[in-house]
C-alpha cells in the first residue's frame, strides 16, 4: 500500500507542476499579446501625432521656419526605421516644443482659419502618445518581471518569443500645448 499512496502523490505533484506550468504559460503568452497590442496602440498614437504636426506644417499657418523644421521632424518619424524610431520621435517632440514654446504661436494657429480645430487635434495627439507609450511599458515591464522568473526561464516557457523591449524617447509636451490639451475635449 504505501507504493500506491506514493505514487498517487507524485502523480498529484507532477499534475499540479503541471497545471502551474501551464497557467504560467498562458499568463506569458496574455502578456505578450498585451505588448503587441500596446504598441500597435502606441505606434497608432504615434502617428497620429506625426500627421496632425506635418499637416499643421504644410497649412501654412506657422511661420516658414517653424514650419520647415516641424514638417522635416515630422516626416522623419513618419519615414522612420524600427531601430531609429525612438530618435525620431524623441526630434518630433523637441521640434514640437521649439515651435509652441510659448503660447503667442498657439494663439496664432488658433486665430487661422480651421485652426482652433488643428490646435484641438494636435494638442490631444500630444497628449495621448505619453499615456500609449507607458501602457506599452507597463506591459514590457510586466512580462519581464515573468521571464525573469526561475521557472519560465528553466522550463523554457517564452519559447522563441522575442524579449520584449521598451519604448524610450522624449515625450514631453510643449507647454503651450499641454495647457491646451487640458481644456481640450477627448
């Protein structure tokens, strides 16, 4: 008897091992779906904020300067490449800041024709990229908290899947337009 009591107990760990294991997985795998869904949202948000910017740089509102720098960082993080993204948008954010440092070129947009719209949809635009990119990040930093345990990393429970990497850049808002987007509708 006591070889049956013994075997009914391994075979108990070995199922609960199992269904850990399996749970653990499965989590794993949510947070990776998590992660692609967070940056296809960031990525989206992105841009948005891209076209609003080149769209307001090519209306003519802006001064010419202001508008040749703002289209040209723009278009570069519209044209960027995955490893040169985070740069890119990182320019977009400065070349935003330089344009609307102060709120006399916000007045100015907003005095334009069709421009209280424009202002609306980029201030909102900056607005929503910090909030992708931390519900991206929150997501990365969830899934590698998980991979880093002992477990998933002896049983090899990430598979082949890629580890996952955070999005850096500056994605600080001009003040003229975050003062803006706080008044602005969603």
């Amino acid at each position: 008897m006591p070889t049956m009591t013994t075997l009914v107990l391994v075979a108990a760990a070995v199922a609960l091992t199992g269904v850990y294991l399996s749970w653990t997985a499965g989590r794993l795998d949510r947070l990776h779906a998590r992660i692609d869904a967070a940056r296809a949202a960031l990525d989206a948000q992105l841009l948005r904020r891209a076209s609003v910017a080149q769209e307001l740089a090519t209306a003519g509102i802006l001064d010419p300067a202001a508008s040749m720098v703002l289209y040209q960082a723009a278009h570069d993080a519209r044209l960027a490449k995955e490893e040169q993204r985070e740069v890119a948008e990182s320019e977009l954010s400065q070349a935003l800041r330089a344009v609307f440092a102060d709120t006399a070129q916000t007045d100015a947009v907003r005095a334009a024709p069709g421009g209280e719209d424009s202002a609306v949809e980029l201030a909102a635009a900056v607005r929503r990229v910090p909030m992708a990119r931390r519900f991206h990040n929150d997501a990365v930093r969830a899934a590698r908290a998980l991979r880093r345990h002992r477990t998933v990393r002896w049983f090899r429970l990430a598979g082949y899947a890629p580890f996952p990497l955070a999005f850096e850049m500056d994605d600080e808002p001009p003040a003229a337009l975050a003062d803006r987007a706080n008044g602005a509708p969603q």
